[in-house]
C-alpha cells in the first residue's frame, strides 16, 4: 500500500530506525553499537517520537475516533525504547538487553507501518491529512520544539 504524503516523513525516519534495529539486534559488543544507536536516538529518535506523540496523535484525535489500543502500545512501546536508550546510554544494558531493544524497535516500527499508519490513513480524510502533513512538516522544520 501506498503510504499517504503525510505520513511519508515518519516513515522514512522509520527506514534509519529498521537499520538501527538491526545492527541491535546482530551486536556482539554493547561499545560497538552503543554510538550508532544513541546517535540514532539523540538525532533522529527522540524527536521522531516527540512529532508521533506531539502532532500525529492528537491531530488524528481532533478528526476522528483513535485506535485505542493501537496508540496504547504506540506509547507503552515508546516508554520501553526511552527506558532502554536511557540504560544503554548509562551504560547498563548486557549484549542480549541489546539485542532485545533491536527487536523492540523493529517490531515497533513493522506495528507503526503495517497497523497504526493503515489505521490513520482510513480515519482521516484529504483535507485532515493535509492537516496533519502540514503539521508534521512544521515539526520536522524545527526540530527543537
């Protein structure tokens, strides 16, 4: 399926966060990967979730009835990935931990792009999702707010 303009920036941040996912879960070495991953998070990451909780989620509220338990796993799923990039950071995660949160993100992403986004697609009309992409890219212009 063709993924709608709006949601096109999301998803290709998604593409950077799949290739993280899997240098995760391939790790032999926590150092190794350690820098790819929180360079990942500090530049793409952390921000990428600030624009699906901050913009997607509540414009698609404003127009239609949310999946309720598809954002409910949006957001326990984005706790999980803050909490381990937080550990890894500190330096607390074990080679397996990490491979774990490779698996995380990967299947996080896969549920965004093969569940949420489909879902968000079908409940907002034209005009909601030029709504909604011209939100995103304000976001994504000031990475900072």
């Amino acid at each position: 399926m063709k993924r709608a303009e709006a949601l096109r920036p999301l998803s290709r941040e998604h593409l950077s966060a799949l290739l993280i996912a899997k240098k995760l879960r391939e790790a032999d070495d926590v150092e190794q990967v350690s820098a790819a991953f929180l360079d990942f998070w500090r530049e793409d990451g952390q921000h990428h979730f600030r624009v699906e909780e901050e913009v997607l989620l509540p414009t698609w509220a404003v127009h239609s009835e949310v999946d309720r338990a598809g954002v409910s796993r949006m957001l326990e799923e984005h706790l999980a990935i803050r909490r381990q990039a937080l550990r890894l950071e500190a330096g607390r995660l074990t080679v397996e931990e990490v491979r774990e949160l490779g698996e995380l993100l990967n299947d996080h992403v896969r549920f965004e792009e093969r569940e949420l986004f489909p879902i968000v697609e079908e409940a907002l009309d034209a005009d909601s999702l030029d709504e909604l992409a011209a939100a995103i890219e304000a976001a994504e212009a000031h990475p900072d707010h």
